[in-house]
C-alpha cells in the first residue's frame, strides 16, 4: 500500500470502512491485524479477506467536562521506564480537536460493536465510523463492549462460526508506528514467539478471536479468551444510570468528617521563618497545615465501629475535636486511637451507639469485572462532593507489599484542582448494599535522608488496595502504630527530639581525610560528632567526639536514612546589630532575628517527628576504619529559646522568658548565672521607653537577682518605680522607670 499524506482535516472525513482504506492516510491512528499462531502454516495464511473488509475505525469526538468534576484519563500501555500509565485527560482531548480512536466490527448491517470506554455522555460529542455518524444503542459493561447503530448504507457483516476460540487478532503497536497493515493475506508473523490461546489466557484487547481454521467466533474487549458476541448477551441501554447504586452504597462507607485544631502558637519575636520551617518540616504537608484551625476530610468506615481518617500527620499535633457526619442529622464525636507508621490515616472510634453493622467486606482483589469509581472530595461541614463514573476493573499489580493494585484505574482518574484533597473508592455495579471492592491508601514513601540537606521530607502515594486490605488496618498490630503522630498539649506540640551530640556537617576534604569518599559518597553524607552532652542518651550509649554518625534507621523500619546535614543549618550566620540595636524604631523590634543560632535545627525537628521516646539504631564510622552501630532512644530536646516559659509585665510594657543553654553558650554564661531575656517588647511602653531592648538580659530587679518567671511575677506585682540591670552582651547599665497600673487601664 502507498501511504498517502493528507491534512488533519482529511483524516476525520476521509475514512472508509475497510481497513485498508483507513491506512492509506497518513498522520492518523492506523490499525494493523495480526494473527497469533501456533504454527508457520498458520501465519502465512493470515486472515480471510472477509474480516479486514468488516474491520473499521471507530473515532468519538469529546467535549470539556465541567470544572471541578473528574476527569478522565485515557491512560495507554504501562510504561516501561518509569511504571505508569500514561495518556491524556478527555479536556486535552477537547482542547487540542482530537479523536479518540479505536477498533470496531460490523456484526449486522448497520452495527458494529466496539470497546467501550466508558467515557461520560455528557463529554461525548458525536461518534463516528468510518466517515459516517453512528450512535450507542446497548453497552454491554461485563464484557467491556458496546453496540453501535450506523447510518448510510448496509455493510457486509462478519460471519460468526461456532467453533471455539483458538488465535487471537489484535492491534500490533509495530504496524500503528509503521503506518502499515500487517495483516493481508500474506502477512508475516509478528516478531517474538507467538502462542496458540490456552484457556485462561489474557488476550490483547481489543481482539478478534478466532477458530483453528481462522474462521471469527467472537470478540474480547476485556481481555479475555472468552469469545464475546452480542446478540443474547446481557446489556443496558446507553442512557442507563449505572452509577446511582455505587452512590447509595458509598452512604455506608464514607463519612464526612470534620477536624478541629486549638490556634497555633504564637511566633515569639526572632523565631523566623527558619526556625517555624524547621519545628514543622517532618509534620506538615503544604503551608497551609500549619495554621488551619478547621480541616473537612473524609473517612473510611473500615468496622462499624472505627473510622480511618484521611488526614496529613501535621494535623494531630493539635487536634482537639473528630466530628464525624454519620448522616445529614446525625454529627457525633469520634475519639483518636492512633496513627500509622505507612499510611496517612488515623483511626478513630465512634461512640458504641453508633455502632451499626456494615455488608462485609469480601477479601481478595477483584478483576476484569465492570465496576464503579466513587470519586469524593470534602465539600464543607458534613458535606462531601461525590461523582461516580462506570470503570473496568483490569488485573490488579503487585505493589507495596505485595498488595494487588488497581494501578491503572488509579492513574486514569483525575481532578482538575483538588486530586491531593479527594479519593477513589472502587463499588460494584449495580448493588446499593454492596461494600467497596477497591479503597485508597496514601501510602507513605519514607525519606532517604534526615537531616536538612536533602531528600529528607517523605513522600506520599496513594494506591487502590483491595478495600478488605485497608480494613485491616483498623486493628493492626503494634508495629503498624506511630506513637509519635498524636494530639499533644500545646506546651509539647513543637518538642523536638535529641540525641545529646553537637554536630558539625561532613565535606569532601573531611571525609578524604578520613579515608572515608566511599563510604560517605565523596563527603555528601555523615556528619561529625563534636561534642556529646552529659547525661545524653548519646553519653550513656559511649558515644565519643569524632566519630562520624553515618546512617540512622528508625524503630520498625528495615531502610536506613543517611545522616546529611548542610554546612548553613545552624542559622544566625550573619552579625547582630547589636551597636546599632538603640538606633532602630520600635516598631520594627519583633522583626530582628535572634542574636544566637536557632536550636531547632531540621535533624532535631525530624526526631521529634520520629518521636520522643522511641529509638534508632545509630551506625557510626570510627576513625580507626571500624564500624559500631548503637541503639539510642530519642529524648526530648532541652528547652530553647523558642519554648522557653515566659512571663507578660503588663506594666513596664515588655515579656521576658528563661536563659536556656542556647542562649548561655551564645552569651558566655555559666549555670548559675541569674537573669531572665527580653523577649518582646510593647513599643512606647514604660520600658522601652528608658531604653530596654530586645535580647538584653535582666539579671535583677531593684537589686534582687532574677532567675525564673516566678520571681519576676513576685517582684513585679505593684506599680512603681523600677531598677533594672540589664547586660547586652558584655556591657552593663541599669534602666529605671516607674511601671503603670494595669489594672487601671
């Protein structure tokens, strides 16, 4: 055949019905038949003339879907490079004026049956076969199939035989990038070893079986070997709801939820964005989690008595209240039970009136069955956003775990703007009562690091597992729990972990020097222990300075994270204005960055994540050449500036918190020494006024040594006339003021 080119427009007007007119145009989406056979005799004698002549190419034209609704992705092969699926959206579809192409055959007349995609009716804009319109008449969902009536003049049908099925015809990837029909009269065999169909064999689909003397006995749209032919088979009309019994049945199975948090804390002044990033980097997922007093999600009724809920582990640290939406009228409270250490769920457990019994749910991984795709999203207070959409399930894939999953159908559902906020849960067709076959799983993709200098934030990936699976988790054992993700009291919500060692960042010179490229990656990874606190649980466990702590692998896991720290993550490089400090306005004072380096440092903060309290096994590179790994339990880290308890003098105008050890080492100081810092200050307060600044330090009040926010309570009970003396790093004054009554006020 000579391949002739055409514009675009050609290729929409200029089909015919024969297949090899149809690959006479280039630039189009070609179809090419080969005949899987057993034998040489076989593919030499091709296919009979009468099934390329009833072969032809059936075209829909699709329309944009609403926004906001799902989307559907037409996904293609699994790609060999990265494993998934790939393909467009029905909008880009729309957008770009291009039809979705498949194979049909003409079984009457004026019929033809074809694959059906269950694409939306609304987004469908017209159908065509050939270069003549056709409409859908039946959908034969079971068997992935759907009957076309076309109009013009009758067309010469395929003769069915009732034989059973011994070769399979399908589309050959090979001819559709060639531009060339493989499959005439004298086709050769396709490359590879072809194979006679055996029962329960998986078909490429769409395909065209036939019997051993080649003669068609039916169809496979689904995959499989099982000939499908339309006439007496089980069918529905085109405009037949088949998604309102999946709805009904959704009702049962998922809840609306809503969360509610206490406020966060405040920012004390020179707590920058650093430091906040820092204390939240292992907790929340976007920015937003941070501050969110309210959260509306979902949940899965896994028992009828506990919930799993869809919510980022940055949620839990100041959870107060679960509201679950049972029914339009029925909102009651849920009580946490736990968190999990995989998956972004927390279970929570309904009050025992509530318990109603649920349709079990069946175990074992549903396939090559018609089904339904429950898309919800949250949509306010007890409310959820729910579309459904007909699927075919395909053979699941092994994946985390080993569990079957329906990656396929994960991959080809989509959202305009909100798929990180909603989820699919795959229903039966047709039964109102019936459970889910399918739920979502955020599956959580550990870190391979920790510690601030990359690839040290989690990942997390949702995937369709059999729904029984998911259920599972409702009473999983110990080991599934994260005993760090819980509602905590405000005073412990930013408690970051701490092994006791004062660590200095690994380079390429260091680690050379060491003899240590291989091991640390050129220096990338590893880092230096400089020094180990007393009584730390590094102290305990004989950890010595100088030794470089290489991996860490926390408590129930089996991967190791490389310790990789920056050189810049200590902070509070650049100098403090401290000879400038009484020529800024005060109202500019809450912006100044603290003078000493945060004590919050990323390693710290993903303890804390970890959890206080729990343990890793430290591996560490001796500086002999040997190797010692250590098991150490997280300790919750000495108080830093940031949390240090701080006491309001309303009077003089300014707050003033504990001298922690970061802010000791900073200025010089020993344990004993008194005085209490300058944290905030009330710009034209009494204070200020005289001439307090930011970061000084109070050592006593009208001669009295100041060491806790007790004692400055005490001491500043009354108004009057104050002295205090102040030190700004080594330099000493005494500031007096008479405090206001701020009871009058």
């Amino acid at each position: 055949m000579k391949d002739t080119e055409c514009s675009l427009k050609k290729v929409h007007e200029g089909y015919g019905t024969g297949v090899g007119r149809v690959l006479r145009v280039s630039m189009a989406v070609t179809l090419g038949l080969v005949v899987g056979c057993a034998s040489s005799r076989a593919g030499r004698g091709g296919l009979p003339a009468a099934c390329d002549a009833a072969t032809v190419l059936v075209a829909y034209r699709l329309r944009a879907g609403e926004p906001g609704e799902p989307n559907l992705q037409i996904s293609g092969e699994r790609c060999p490079n990265c494993g998934g699926y790939h393909g467009d959206s029905l909008d880009m579809y729309a957008k770009t004026q291009r039809s979705h192409f498949a194979p049909g055959y003409f079984v009457a007349p004026e019929w033809v049956v074809t694959e059906d995609f269950f694409l939306p009716a609304a987004q469908i804009a017209g159908v065509t076969v050939g270069d003549r319109p056709a409409t859908i008449e039946r959908r034969f969902p079971d068997r992935k199939a759907m009957l076309l009536r076309v109009a013009g003049a009758p067309h010469a049908p395929l003769k069915m035989a009732a034989g059973k099925p011994a070769y399979a015809a399908s589309a050959n990837p090979q001819a559709m990038i060639r531009n060339r029909l493989l499959a005439p009269a004298r086709a050769e065999p396709p490359s590879g070893a072809p194979a006679r169909l055996v029962p329960g064999a998986v078909v490429a689909s769409p395909a065209l079986l036939l019997d051993a003397r080649l003669r068609p006995v039916g169809f496979s749209f689904d995959g499989s070997g099982e000939p499908f032919v339309p006439q007496g088979a089980v069918s529905v009309a085109p405009d037949a709801d088949l998604a309102a019994p999946a709805v009904a049945a959704a009702a049962r199975f998922i809840v609306p939820v809503t969360l509610a948090f206490r406020s966060p804390k405040k920012a004390r002044a020179g707590d920058d964005d650093f430091s906040r990033y820092v204390r939240y980097r292992f907790r929340a997922s976007d920015e937003a989690d941070n501050d969110a007093t309210v959260r509306h999600t979902f949940a899965f009724r896994a028992t009828s008595s506990r919930l799993l809920v869809y919510a980022p582990p940055s949620c839990l640290a100041r959870l107060e209240t679960i509201t679950a939406y049972l029914s339009p009228s029925n909102a009651v409270c849920a009580t946490f039970a736990h968190a999990y250490r995989q998956v972004e769920l927390f279970a929570a457990d309904l009050p025992a009136a509530q318990a109603s019994p649920l349709p079990a749910i069946v175990p074992g991984a549903a396939a090559r069955r018609a089904a339904v795709a429950v898309v919800v999203a949250p949509e306010g207070r007890g409310r959820l956003d729910i579309h459904a959409l007909p699927v075919f399930l395909t053979a699941p894939t092994p994946a985390w775990r080993d569990y079957p999953v329906q990656e396929a159908i994960g991959a080809s559902l989509v959202s305009h703007d909100r798929a990180s906020e909603s989820g699919v849960f795959i229903f039966p067709l047709g039964d109102p009562a019936a459970a889910p076959l399918y739920a979502p799983a955020p599956v959580i993709r550990p870190a391979n690091a920790i510690g601030g200098g990359g690839y040290d934030s989690d990942d997390c990936e949702t995937l369709l597992i059999p729904a029984a699976m998911l259920a599972a988790f409702a009473h999983a054992p110990a080991s599934e729990v994260n005993p760090a993700l819980k509602p905590l009291p405000s005073d412990k919500e930013d408690v970051s972990g701490w092994l006791g060692m004062d660590l200095q960042p690994l380079t390429r010179e260091l680690a050379e020097a060491r003899s240590m490229l291989g091991a640390t990656d050129g220096g990338r990874f590893g880092a230096i222990v400089a020094s180990v606190a007393k009584g730390s649980p590094a102290a305990v466990a004989g950890i010595q300075s100088g030794w470089v702590l290489h991996t860490l692998t926390p408590e129930g896991s089996v991967c190791p994270l490389s310790v990789w720290l920056e050189e810049n993550d200590s902070g509070g490089e650049e100098r403090f204005p401290w000879d400038q400090l009484d020529e800024i306005p005060p109202q500019y004072f809450s912006r100044l960055p603290t003078p000493w380096p945060p004590a919050v440092t990323p390693f710290n903060a993903a303890l804390g994540a970890l959890g206080v309290g729990s343990t890793v096994t430290a591996r560490f590179l001796l500086p002999d050449g040997s190797r010692r790994s250590n098991v150490l339990a997280i300790a919750e880290a000495p108080l830093s500036y940031v949390n240090a308890p701080a006491q309001v003098w309303k009077g003089a105008g300014v707050t003033l918190c504990a001298l922690t050890q970061d802010v000791r080492d900073y200025l010089g100081l020993g344990p004993d020494a008194p005085g209490l810092v300058v944290c905030a200050v009330e710009p034209g307060g009494a204070a200020v006024t005289a001439g307090l600044r930011p970061y000084e330090l109070v050592t006593h009040i009208n001669g009295t040594p100041l060491r806790s926010s007790e004692e400055l309570a005490a001491l500043t009970a009354r108004a009057g006339a104050y002295r205090l003396n102040v030190t700004r790093m080594t330099a000493s004054r005494v500031v007096s003021f008479t405090s206001r009554d701020p009871t009058k006020e």
